[in-house]
C-alpha cells in the first residue's frame, strides 16, 4: 500500500518585478492506494499533478509531509524502495542511438536482472505491448506511439510493485493508447498499486477504481467516479470537476 500524508512541495518563483515569493506546487495533499488499485491523479495543468507523482518517485523530495511504500519511506530505505518503483512520463527521453533491445538489455544490468532471465522478461514485456515488429529498430526512428511502448517496456524490466504513470497516453492514437490501457488493467490483477495521471477524464473513468482531483496544488475531491458523478449531480468526470471548482472561468 502507498500512502501520502499532508504531502506539500515548496518553490521559489519570480514576479514581473523581479521580486522573489515563495509558492506551494503541492499543499497539503494526502490519500491512499491499495495493492491491486488503479487511482487516477485529475487535474488540469499546472494543478499540482507531476510535482506530485515526482515527489512520490522519489525524483523529488516534499518539503513537508510523508510518502510510505508498505511503511517504508524513500528518506530511510531509498534503494529498497526505487527498486519496486516504475516511474514514466509521457516526455520521457530514450537514447535515439539505441534500438529497443539494447535499451531494455541496458535497463536489466541497472535493475540487476539475472542474465539467464533478461532473454525471456524482454521478449514477455514486447509480446505483451505488441512490440514484436520495432524492437529491433533504432528508437530514433520510432513512431511516437512505439517510442513510448519502449518506454513504458524499460519501466516494467525489473516487474515493480508500484507503477507511477504521468499522461502516458498524450498523443498516442486509440490502438497504442488501449493496448497500454489493457496492460494496466492486467498489472492491476497481479496486485500492482497503480496511479495514473490523465487529462483525458473519460479514460479515467474506464480505468480508475478511484479518482484524486486536485486544483491548485489541493484536493478537491477524492472517491469512485460514480461516487464522485452522483455527489455532484453530473453524468461524467470532466462536469463533476467543473462542478467542484464553481464552472471553467473559476479555475
């Protein structure tokens, strides 16, 4: 289980008239995850989302507040727990110069997966995002779609327990993004703890248990999306966000 309390991330920023002033990315967020739960982490840009899904990466590090993996935090048993993370972004950059065997061969030296095994975990992760055809081929000259599945594929080399996914589906067509969709949902089953970042509120419906939306660096809201939809008399997320923040012109 992952657990995030009272979690805030402070930054420095300049005004117009150069006067320095401090501001709050995250203030004060906390929920949970259970093994085996996908929560979608809402919001639009600039919300608070990727400080957020950093911070608990443990690329960033909170100004206050706690995040504890099964109970372990990153500040007392980083390695141990950087070692069940997957982290992806949908900017994430690969070495061009590379095809994709080679990276995910470099990324099971990094994770320390046994050289007998590395063989088999490739060829299972490319079967399962359909990567049979490109994973040859320098990532260079990948379409975003297939760049993206060598991306996520680098992530699950050494199969974490916690997956920390930022849009990545953003710009991929309706095949590229269900087959990441459906690889989700099966991670899900084996008792992954999930979160999953999206603008495209729709997708989260179709594959969240649970939703955390934040504005402005808070929550708003946290629960099911039917719960959500039913407390705010709307019929989708997008409506029920609106609703929560006073209309589109309010955010």
């Amino acid at each position: 289980m992952l657990k995030v309390k009272d979690v805030r991330k402070k930054f420095i920023r300049y005004t117009k008239s150069k006067k320095r002033e401090e501001f709050y990315a995250d203030d004060g967020i906390s929920f949970e995850a259970k093994d085996g739960e996908i929560v979608g982490i809402l919001g639009p840009n600039g919300a608070g989302k990727t400080t957020l899904l950093r911070m608990i990466a443990g690329i960033l590090e909170p100004t206050e507040g706690t995040i504890e993996f099964d109970d372990l935090t990153i500040a007392k048993n980083e390695l141990e727990i950087k070692k069940n993370i997957a982290f992806l972004s949908g900017n994430t950059k690969l070495y061009n110069s590379l095809t994709g065997y080679e990276l995910l061969m470099m990324c099971c030296d990094i994770y320390d997966v046994p050289k007998d095994k590395r063989k088999k975990r490739i060829e299972e992760i490319s079967k399962t995002l359909k990567m049979e055809e490109f994973l040859y081929n320098r990532i260079g000259n990948l379409s975003t779609g297939q760049t993206q599945k060598i991306g996520l594929a680098r992530t699950l080399i050494h199969d974490p327990k916690y997956y920390v996914l930022d849009e990545v589906t953003s710009g991929l067509d309706i095949i590229s993004s269900q087959i990441i969709l459906d690889f989700i949902k099966s991670e899900k089953k084996r008792g992954k703890v999930i979160l999953y970042s999206t603008h495209y509120m729709e997708e989260a419906e179709n594959i969240c248990d649970r939703v955390v939306m934040i504005n402005k660096g808070k929550v708003i809201k946290i629960g099911e999306p039917d719960a959500i939809k039913k407390s705010t008399k709307t019929t989708n997320l997008r409506d029920a966000f609106f609703t929560l923040i006073g209309g589109a012109y309010n955010e």
